[in-house]
C-alpha cells in the first residue's frame, strides 16, 4: 500500500471516490471521498501535492 493511501486510511478511515477534478494547483487529479455506507462526504485529496482536506460536518450542505 502506498503511503499516501496510509495517510488517507488515517484521516478519512473507509472511503470510496466520487469523483475525481483536475487539481488547480498540480493539474494532476483531485479526488473526493465519501463514506461507503453513510454516504457522507469526507473530504478531498491530491496525491501529488499531497494535499488532504477533511470536511467538517458544519461544511457540508
Ligand atoms: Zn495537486
């Protein structure tokens, strides 16, 4: 498993993609998780900047 994918187990902990946008920083791709049995969105990732953001429960509409 690549490290990356460790640092998103701990954040995120079980995911699934949504959906995948082109990263405005890198241009690489920019993935969106959410939780596979809530649905609940979790957060995004690019794996090139290494960037995770976790959404708060207050951000989501
Ligand atoms: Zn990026």
């Amino acid at each position: 498993m690549k490290k990356f994918d460790l640092l998103l187990d701990k954040i995120f902990g079980e995911r699934e993609p949504i959906h995948e946008v082109e990263c405005p920083v890198c241009g690489d791709f920019e993935i969106y998780y959410r939780h596979p049995v809530t649905k609940e969105n979790l957060g995004r990732a690019c794996e090139f900047c290494v960037f995770v953001q976790k959404f708060d429960t207050a951000d989501i509409r």
